[in-house]
C-alpha cells in the first residue's frame, strides 16, 4: 500500500500533475488525484516525509531531468513537475521541521532595482523549490537596502538576482557591494542570471556563479555546497 | 475523403473589384478586337464555328477574333469545382473556384539535377577546427531522378500533388516513349495526384490506357482522374501554337482536367505594366478556357496562370522579382473573379543553388501567393535558378517551410466560450506568484497543435541548415517505395509499349 502511493505520487510527478484538476501527459489520469492530493493521504496513511522525498519527489525530479535531456520533454514540463514538487515540499515542509529535518537550502531570489522583468526569475523559483531548496522569492524592482535587509535576517545562504537590461545591470554590482559593506561576505553565496549579464561579468563583479538558465541554478547552487 | 490542404480564411487581395472589372473588359477587348493569332486548323474552325471572327494573316494562320459572349459562356459552361484524384483516393484533391483550400504541387520540368555533397575543410589556421561546407554537383535529370523525386513527393507531408519536376534526358528517352516513361515513373511511386504536360500527341492514348489500368478502367479514371494535364498552347503574345492546341483539343475529347497555362514576360513578351501583363495573360487563358468549352462543353479546365518579369541583364523570367509576385496574385484574384479553379505559380528563386538567396525568394512569394488562395499552387519545391534546376535537399526544407505556413492557417480560436474561459484562466493566474501559464500550454504542445522550432536549426550556433536537411533527405530516401501493385506494374508492361525495364519495381517491392 505504502509503495503504491509513493509510486502514485513519482508517476505524478513525472507528468507535472499538482493536483487533480491538472492535465499529465496521460490523459488516463485526468481528474485522479494529483501530487497534492496523494501527498497528504501519503502523509494521513503514515507514510514518513523522508521517505516522500526520497523515494518519490527526488527520484522523480531526476527522472524528469533525463526526459528533458534526452529532448522527449520540454521546459514547461519540467516546470509542471517541478511546480508539483514545490507544492509537495510546502506540504511537507511542517513535518520536517517537526522531525528536524533541515532543507537543502535557504534561497532568495530577486529582479534588481529599476528592473521589473521576471519570468526568468520566477522559473529559477519553481525549479529551486521543486529541487528542494527552501525559496523566498523577494520580487522585482527590489532595492538594494531591502535585499540586504532580507539576506540578514532570513538567514539566506545564497542570493539569486536577475536583470534583464543593461541599464539595471549595474545593480547588481551594488548589491555584492552592499553585502560586504553588512559584513555578509562569504556567508552569503550570489548567482546572477537575465539575458543582460555573462560569466564574464559575473567574474568583473565577484558574483559567486553565472547561471545561463534555470537548471544552472540549481546545479551551480550546487556546485557552492560542495565548495 | 480529400487532403485538407491550406484553407484561406481572408485571402490576400491586391485588386479591388473594379481593378477586376477593368482588368475583364480590357481581356475582352483585346480578345474581340486584336484577337489571338491560331496556328491550329482544327481550333480555327472550332472557333468560326461557335460564331468567333476568323481572317487568314499567313500561312496556315488565322486571326480570330472572339465575341465576349462567347467567353462569357465558355465561363459559364466551365465547371466551378474539379475533382483531381489520385491512387490513394485520401489524397484526391477538390478544387472549387469560389473556395481558397490551396492545394500545394511540386514542378515544373527542369533539365538540371542538383547533386549536394558536404565536404570536410579544415581552418589553415586552426587544424582542430573543422567544417563540413556544400558542394553542388549539376547534371541532366534521368528517369532515375524522376522515379525518385516521385517517392520525395510521397513521403514530403505538405506536398498535395506532383508534377514532375525533373526532365528526362536518359539516351534511351525519345520523344515517342517519353510520355509513357513519365508517367509511369509518377505513378509507380506517388500515390498522390500526378499532373504533367505532355511531348508527343501520339502518347497520349498510351498515356490514358496507363492511367485507366492504374485507376481501374475507363470509368474508374473519369470517376478519379489520377492524372491531368497541362497545356501552354498561348505564346506569347496572343499566339495560339499548332502542337499544344491539337493537344489540348485531344484532352478536351477525353474528358480529364486540364490546366490552361499562359507564362507572359512582362517587358519581353507582355507588356512591362501590372495593368498591360494582367490583361494580356487574362485575355490568353481565356481564349484557351473559351476553346476547351467549345470542343466540349463541361471540360474540366483550370485557369492557370504564370506571368513573370523580364530580367533586365539577361531576359530570362525574374521569377524572384517582387512584381512576378504580384502579377500571379492578381492573376488568383482574376480566376476567383470568373469562380474558375486556379492553378497559380510561387516559389521559384532565381538562385542557382539552395542559400539564403533562394529562401528568401520562394519564402516572399510562396507566403504572398499561397495567402492569395489559389486552389492549385505549384509551388516549385526544389527549383532553382528560374525553372531550370531542381534539388531534392531544397525540396527538403520547402516542406519544413510550408509546415510554418500551414500552422500559421489555422483558423483562430476566437468565441465567446473560449473568450470567457481564457478570462477566468488570466484571472486565476494572475493572482498566482510565479503568473506563468505552463500547464495551459502543455497540453496543446503533446496534441501537436504547436508548431516546433525550426527543425534545420543547429544549438551550437553555427549556420548547419543544409548539412541537417540533406540528413533529413537522406532518411526519406531510404522510406520504402509507395509503388504500385505488382499485377497492375505486370499490365503497365503487357499493353503500353516503350516503358524501360529498368523502371518495373516489382523484384523491389
């Protein structure tokens, strides 16, 4: 019974269903429980949060990842599954707390000051969370002093910041800027990303990682933990 | 069951109504007062007889003048939907005057056959960097080229019909076996709508016999005309050939649908005004539609029509030019205007091998013209430098590119209900953090209601359009033959003569 619903909620994963009402890719499971739903009757039937993660949401997502690099699926479907682990890992985030279980995790993210494009950003948000990163998504337009603010008293550990223009760029310049200035060198880690930056300048402003796309995100991430 | 073609919706127009109304009066004008100059005795006298004016001007040439109401009633007579069918009857085709389904036909018949190969070149500078580059290889087609440019035409989805678009040219190909040879090689390897013209008259009954087999009788090919024709019996100007008349007068007796074809140069042949090339072009097409009604009534004709610019620095057809685009559309507009079936021409690029050139050519008016909605449009997959050259690799990516434009021609999906349920939808995700639509789109991407990224592109960025077509030709090469039965290849070589042996399938199928 118990594999039955972890393999319930893995399959639904993979198709990208968050709750019922969602479409998968097989049109069999049209209006049959999503990963919401098959999420708490997991948790109401005993099954164990680690065990959630570890058999279902995490082998799925990697199970999603070899779809979309073997080209048979496409980035709203990984979005789709990874909306679904997100909403999973809200369900399940006061259980691990209760069980002190830590997430992988704690991650801010925010379009800089002037700028006020986010699909990018809310991409990166979807597919941390679906990773299993604990995500606070600070916004757009987001002036330096507020992100500062925000990375000191959450406890971030890394900072994502996005900019689509040239002219907001430089922003984010300011903020690596402002985090040494609060004395958060070094315990705070910075990706940057948007259409207008590039490793190279990453590499001018000290930023920690350069992240091409949404993926780059997590694996750059990543890369910071081992470090 | 007919192929869906490309249905026009609003249909591009360049003409307004009474641009249409001045541009008919001026074709009935030059029709009844400097008339058409007939070569044909036969077609002299179909003329004279049905109250046309008929004045010797030389040797074995008359004059005739036409009176407008017997193009009126050749108009009338013709008929305003037309059955072109095929092997496979779900690839028959329904051509109606008054409706823009456009049917797309490869063509027309080039000398020339365009070999690529890509041959690796190494950077003198970097000989790690290595780079594959095209390399084009012309020579004169073979019933080899036709049998196979036949089977491309079967497995390239968007292509509606086929028109040979290769000339034979093989030692053993004479003009008394040509025709059988030609068709027998559409046949036996498309099961879609086959339509040539024809170079001897004495094939023709051979010719009909093939295609009766092929059909299944005399009845069967009246019922599904796998085959028609087309005819370009107007030189221009205003000269009706004796050949090409006897011809088309033959066809007419027979029944199967036939395309009047006129291809006047603006500059050379026509005069250089949109005005003066519209009207001359009108008025040849409807001398030979008028002459088809006369020989018999009901004929199935189609108003076809390829009027190009003179290039200026060598006098060949400009088809690349914008206004050859813009003399076919108005042309479409012309046969829509008489309700008549027309067969129009778009696509063909003055370069001589497959590049930018020629996609930026046959993209501007294949898109202009098609938009246009004629019923039957030989779009020249594959043809290159004017009429003279074809290359399946072009074939290739002409196909991907009227994939673009066929997904472009769904109809959109505006109406109250869908209206009301995209506003609940905005609503709803408007108030969600992310405010992304990912699981609306979804569904549409797995139903394949969304079209791809383009299917050539290379993600390495670099420019690798042709290498990754010719891989794509080269995996349709290797599709199995679409060939006709083996008692009906075994009748073919019973009873029409002069077909090649080396064409018969049958150890192959």
């Amino acid at each position: 019974m118990e594999t039955e619903i972890i393999e319930k909620i893995r399959e639904n994963l993979i198709q990208g269903r968050k709750s019922e009402e969602d479409e998968g890719i097989d049109e069999t499971l049209n209006g049959t429980p999503g990963v919401i739903e098959l999420t708490e009757e997991a948790l109401e039937k005993g099954v164990s949060p680690k065990e959630i993660i570890s058999l279902a949401i995490t082998p799925g997502m990697e199970a999603v990842g070899e779809k979309y690099d073997s080209g048979e699926y496409f980035i709203p479907d990984m979005l789709a599954s990874a909306q679904a682990a997100g909403a999973a890992m809200e369900i399940l985030k006061p259980h691990l707390e209760k069980a002190r279980i830590a997430s992988k995790g704690r991650v801010a993210v925010a379009t800089v000051k002037d700028d006020i494009h986010d699909i990018g950003k809310n991409i990166v948000v979807i597919l941390l969370k679906g990773a299993g990163y604990d995500v606070d998504d600070l916004g757009i337009d987001v002036s330096t002093e507020k992100i500062v603010e925000e990375v000191k008293t959450r406890g971030i550990e890394y900072l994502g910041l996005s900019a689509l223009l040239t002219s907001t760029m430089t922003r984010m310049k300011e903020v690596i800027e402002a985090l040494d200035k609060a004395g958060l060198k070094g315990k705070v880690r910075v990706l940057i990303g948007g259409a207008a930056v590039s490793q190279e300048y990453a590499d001018e402003i000290g930023a920690d990682a350069y992240c091409a796309d949404g993926f780059q995100a997590i694996s750059a991430i990543g890369a910071l933990k081992q470090q | 069951m007919a192929r869906e073609g490309l249905l026009v919706i609003r249909p591009l127009e360049r003409l307004a109504t009474k641009d249409l109304n001045h541009i008919h009066q001026a074709s009935l004008d030059i029709l009844s007062e400097i008339g058409i100059n007939c070569h044909n005795r036969d077609a002299v006298e179909a003329f004279a007889g049905a109250g046309a004016g008929a004045s010797p001007v030389g040797d074995e040439i008359s004059n005739i003048k036409i009176p407008p109401k017997l193009v009126l009633k050749a108009i009338e007579n013709a008929p305003k939907e037309i059955v072109l069918g095929a092997r496979d009857p779900a690839n028959q085709l329904i051509l109606h005057g008054d409706r823009t389904r456009v049917y797309l036909a490869s063509g027309s018949e080039s000398n020339i056959w365009l070999d690529t190969s890509f041959r690796p070149f190494i950077n003198k500078n970097d000989p790690d960097e290595e780079v594959k580059l095209p390399s084009f290889n012309p020579r004169r087609g073979t019933v080899a080229d036709l049998a196979f440019s036949a089977h491309l035409a079967q497995s390239l989805d968007t292509l509606d019909a086929f028109i040979r678009p290769v000339n034979i040219q093989d030692k053993d190909i004479n003009n008394h076996n040509k025709d059988v040879n030609k068709f027998f090689c559409c046949l036996n390897n498309t099961s879609k709508h086959v339509m040539a013209g024809l170079t001897s008259l004495e094939q023709l009954q051979n010719v009909i016999a093939m295609a009766e087999i092929v059909a299944g009788g005399q009845q069967a090919l009246q019922n599904n005309p796998i085959i028609s024709f087309i005819t370009c019996l107007v030189k221009s100007p205003l000269q009706m050939v004796d050949d090409t008349t006897q011809t088309l007068i033959r066809i007419c007796l027979e029944g199967l649908p036939v395309v009047i074809s006129s291809s006047p140069q603006a500059g050379t042949t026509a005069p250089p005004s949109e005005a003066g090339i519209v009207s001359q072009i009108n008025a040849e097409v409807l001398a030979g539609i008028t002459l088809t009604q006369i020989i018999n009534p009901g004929t199935p004709v189609i108003y076809g029509s390829v009027p190009v610019r003179a290039r200026l620095d060598n006098l060949n057809d400009a088809y690349g030019a914008p206004e050859s685009t813009a003399y076919n559309i108005d042309c479409v507009q012309m046969a829509r205007y008489y309700g008549l079936p027309c067969y129009s021409t778009a696509g063909v690029s003055d370069a001589p091998i497959p590049g930018l050139q020629s996609a930026v050519e046959r993209l501007f008016s294949s898109l202009l013209v098609a938009l246009s909605g004629p019923q039957y449009l030989h779009c020249a997959f594959g043809l290159l430098d004017g009429n003279s050259t074809f290359s399946p690799l072009q074939a290739v990516m002409d196909d991907t590119h009227f994939k673009m434009l066929r997904q472009f021609l769904k109809p959109a999906d505006i109406d109250p209900e869908n209206l009301e349920a995209v506003y609940r939808k905005i609503a709803d995700t408007v108030q969600t953090s992310q405010k992304l639509f990912i699981n609306d789109i979804r569904p549409l991407m797995r139903k394949g209601k969304l079209s791809k990224p383009y299917i050539f592109e290379d993600r390495q960025g670099n420019d690798s359009v042709l290498c990754k077509a010719n891989q794509e030709l080269e995996r349709l090469m290797t599709l199995p033959g679409c060939h006709l039965p083996e008692e009906i290849i075994e009748k073919v070589y019973e009873r029409i003569p002069g077909i090649l042996p080396r064409l018969d399938t049958r150890k192959s199928n």
